[in-house]
C-alpha cells in the first residue's frame, strides 16, 4: 500500500470543489487516512515547492497556494501515487483531458486545483511536512474485501 500526499488548493476551495474532488477519490476506492483543513504559511509552500524555486513561476505560485486555505490529503491504495495522478490529469487545465480533475473542472494553467505527490520519495517528504507523527489515521474500512481482492496474502 502506498499513501499519497494531495492538496485541494486555493481555488478548489474558493469554487466549492472540496466535496466532488474528494468523492472521484472516495469512488474509485482509495482510502482516506489524513485530512485537514489549513492555511498554509509562506515558510511551509517555500519547503513544499522547494525544487520549483528560481522558476518563472515561482512568486506566483507560492503567493496562490497562501493566499486562502486549502485542504490537505493522505491517500492510501496500491499505486496510490499513480492513480491519483492519472486522476489529477495533465498540469494545465488548458491541456487536462476530460475525465481527469483538472480537465473537467478548470482551464486555467496556473489555478489547477489540485496537487499530488509525483514519486515516492515525494510523498514521503510531503506527508512529512503537512502531517505530524500519529496524525494519519490506521483504521479498516468496512468495504475494504470488496475494494480489493483480499483472498490471497496480499490484496489486489
Ligand atoms: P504538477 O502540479 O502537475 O506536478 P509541477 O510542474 O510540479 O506540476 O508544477 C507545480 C505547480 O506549479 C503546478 O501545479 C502549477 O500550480 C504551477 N505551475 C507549473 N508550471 C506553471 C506555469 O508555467 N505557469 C503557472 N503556474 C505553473
Ligand atoms: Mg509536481
């Protein structure tokens, strides 16, 4: 099981978008074990977007992902970080396909609505900085023998 770190943003919040993005999660079986609601601070989205900074981009970014609160996720399945990322679609809203997230609910490039961990060792450090030890939840969904296969050693 991999645990994913995703970020409803700014204008996910602002537009009323919480609770749709967070059902196509819920939908396709991945589990939620952290959620909280935050603004973040200018220190946090510096560390957070840290290999972005000298980019073109970069003031701009930092100064959306503050400027209102945005609600932090923890997401758990197997491939959690692919799948969500599929889910999320391309980076621009302008190219997102339809189907995807930021394909269906937005055209802008920069206001994008969502974020997700690319690696990993991306969610690792993620999940470090937005969730404290003991703040992520283990518990067992009651549909988890029907989301997965969980016949064998290991689910699928
Ligand atoms: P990702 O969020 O799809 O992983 P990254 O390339 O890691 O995309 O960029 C991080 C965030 O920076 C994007 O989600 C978007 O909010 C913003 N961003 C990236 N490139 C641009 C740009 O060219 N113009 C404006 N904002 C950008
Ligand atoms: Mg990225």
């Amino acid at each position: 099981m991999e645990t994913t770190l995703i970020i409803l943003k700014p204008d996910a919040l602002q537009r009323g978008l919480m609770g749709r993005i967070i059902s196509r999660f819920e939908d396709k079986g991945l589990q939620v074990v952290g959620a909280k609601l935050m603004t973040i601070s200018q220190e946090l989205a510096g560390r957070h977007y840290e290999s972005h900074e000298g980019k073109p981009f970069y003031d701009g970014l930092v100064s959306f992902m503050t400027s209102s609160p945005v609600l932090v996720l923890a997401l758990r399945g197997i491939d959690a970080i692919t799948i969500s990322r599929g889910m999320m679609g391309a980076t621009f809203g302008s190219k997102a396909d339809p189907g995807t997230i930021r394909g269906d609910f937005g055209v802008s490039n920069s206001f994008n609505l969502i974020h997700g961990s690319d690696s990993p060792e991306a969610a690792e450090r993620e999940l470090g900085l937005f969730f404290a030890e003991g703040e992520l939840q283990e518990w067992t969904r009651a549909i988890e023998g029907w989301v997965y296969d969980c016949s064998g050693d290991t689910p699928e």
